[in-house]
C-alpha cells in the first residue's frame, strides 16, 4: 500500500512539473510572438516613415530649383514617380513664364525625363505652348536620349510642320537628331537623311556625323552613300566625314584613298584634314606623313587646311 502511495505522488509530482514546464513555453512562446509582431510592425512603419520621407524629399527637388540638380540625381528622382506625375510637372513648367530661368529648368527636366521616356517626354515638348519653350524641351529631350531613341525623335522632327517649329529651328534639331542616331545606327540615319524633306545647310554636321561614323564601322557601304551625297550644299561633308572614321578603323587604306584623289579639289581637302586628324593625335607621324607627299600636293592640300607649319 505504502508503496503504490509512493508511486502515485511521484506520478504527480512529475505531471506537476510537465504542466510547469510547459505553462512557462507556452508564456515564453507567446511572449516571442508578441516580440516578432511588434519587431514586424516596427519595420514596417519604419519602412513607411522611409518612404514618407523619400517623397518628401522628391518633391523638394521637383518643385524647387531643378536647373541645379545634377543630372543623375534628378533622373533617379523622376524614376520613382508615376508617368502621369511626371508629365504634371511638365505642365506646370509649360505655364511658367518664358525665361532664361524657365527654360534652363526645361532643359534639365526633359533631359532627365528623355532619358527614362524619351517618347514621352517628346510627346510633352511639342506640346508646349510658344515655339521657344517647344524648342528647348525637344532640343533637351535629343540630348538626355539615348542615341538608339534619337531616330524617331529624328523622323518626327522630320514630319513636323512649321506651324510646329520654325524651319531653321526644325533644321537645327534634325541635325543634331540624326547626328546622334548615326552613333548607334549609321545605316539607318543615313537613309532618313537621304530621303529627309528637312533641307538647308544646317545639315552638313549630320552628313559629317553619319559619314564619320558609318565609315568606322563599314567605310565601303558608307563611301558609296557619301560619293552619291557629294552636292551643293554639302559639298565634301560627307565624304570627309567617311574618310576621317575609315582613317580610325584602318589609317593606312583611309590615308591610300585620299592619296588617290590629290590634284582634285575633293583630294586637297581631304589631305589637309587627314594631316589636321593625324596631328591631334601625333605631330610627329602627321610631319613624317607630309613629307612623302608629293610636294605641291602637300603644299595644295596643307595650305587649303592652314596647316602651312607642316611645309
């Protein structure tokens, strides 16, 4: 009997421990969910005091004096907001009045905003309500794209009418377009400046630029497009232009193929701007270049270049 008393109080004592030590997990384990709950919402209103903040900050930028902002900062900026944000912002620079200030804020808002949409932000420019305005967001928005985006910045300008932007403005623009373009796409700009219904001699850089940069990639292709472009007004543009690019690629067929046109007026330019490339990048090569050229070659050509100090 005594002994069965025994055995039944220690079965107590031992469930009374059990029931002890799990009351105590289950308190701790209530109280460490508790702790991750409240740690979690913790984080999470820090994570929206962050975002609080950012916004804040964001429209600190956008609203003050964004012609100071570097250009990386404020395209981050732009980045974080929504596409019908960002075209508010546009809006309210469109109504500010035309200044030196306003279009200085132009200029960096679309350059920015080029650089995240560049259809959206040409879209906004030519919207703009006086040509001036117009024509400083579209100039800004050409140099803040990328020079894959600059070809239907190009085409557009193309098809754009006066009413729009006046035409040697539009000129000016086209230019400076298809001249990037030909950075990422020469054949193609070369084509668009072929068939252009844009026109005056404010196209001569863009005939250079696509020559130049055609003819470091393909000189053959682009010297033939540049030979059927060699025309009043653009005189050797284009062809300098490929001569000038072939020279980076392969110097010494670039330097055979303007030899074999001494003595032609297309020739003496192109020997002088050859020696003019050689000399920005090596005097010494440039002297010893012109010294196995025919005399009144290198005279012609030097002296058409005003380079005269290499005779």
């Amino acid at each position: 009997m005594r002994r069965s008393l025994d055995i039944f109080a220690g079965g107590l004592l031992i469930g009374g421990l059990a029931g002890y030590a799990l009351h105590r997990t289950g308190r701790n384990g209530g109280s460490g969910a508790n702790a991750v709950s409240a740690q979690n919402g913790s984080s999470f209103s820090g994570e929206s005091r962050a975002v609080a903040n950012r916004k804040v900050a964001d429209q600190k930028i956008l609203l003050g004096d964004i012609a100071s902002v570097p250009f990386q900062e404020l395209y981050e900026t732009l980045a974080r907001q929504k596409p019908e944000e960002i075209a508010g912002i546009a809006q309210q620079l469109d109504v500010l009045p035309n200044s030196r200030e306003t279009r200085a804020k132009i200029k960096a808002f679309f350059a920015s905003w080029a650089h995240l949409d560049p259809a959206a932000a040409l879209a906004s420019a030519v919207g703009f309500q006086t040509k001036e305005t117009r024509a400083a967001a579209i100039n800004a928005t050409i140099a803040g794209a990328d020079a894959h985006a600059t070809g239907a910045i190009a085409l557009a300008l193309d098809k754009m009418s006066d009413d729009v932007l006046s035409g040697s403005v539009r000129s000016g623009l086209f230019d400076q377009a298809v001249g990037k373009w030909s950075e990422a796409d020469p054949a193609g700009a070369a084509q668009l400046l072929t068939n252009a219904h844009v026109a005056g001699m404010g196209l001569t850089a863009a005939f250079y630029a696509v020559g130049l940069n055609w003819g470091a990639t393909d000189p053959a292709a682009a010297l033939a497009w540049a030979e059927q472009q060699h025309q009043v007004p653009f005189g050797l543009s284009p062809v300098n232009g490929v001569v000038q690019g072939w020279w980076k690629k392969d110097p010494a067929a670039a330097e055979e193929y303007a030899l074999t046109r001494a003595g032609t007026p297309d020739g003496e330019q192109l020997i002088g701007n050859m020696v003019m490339q050689m000399a920005n990048e090596d005097q010494t090569k440039a002297s010893e270049w012109v010294a196995r050229l025919p005399r009144q070659t290198a005279r012609t050509g030097l002296s058409h270049a005003g380079h005269a100090t290499f005779l």
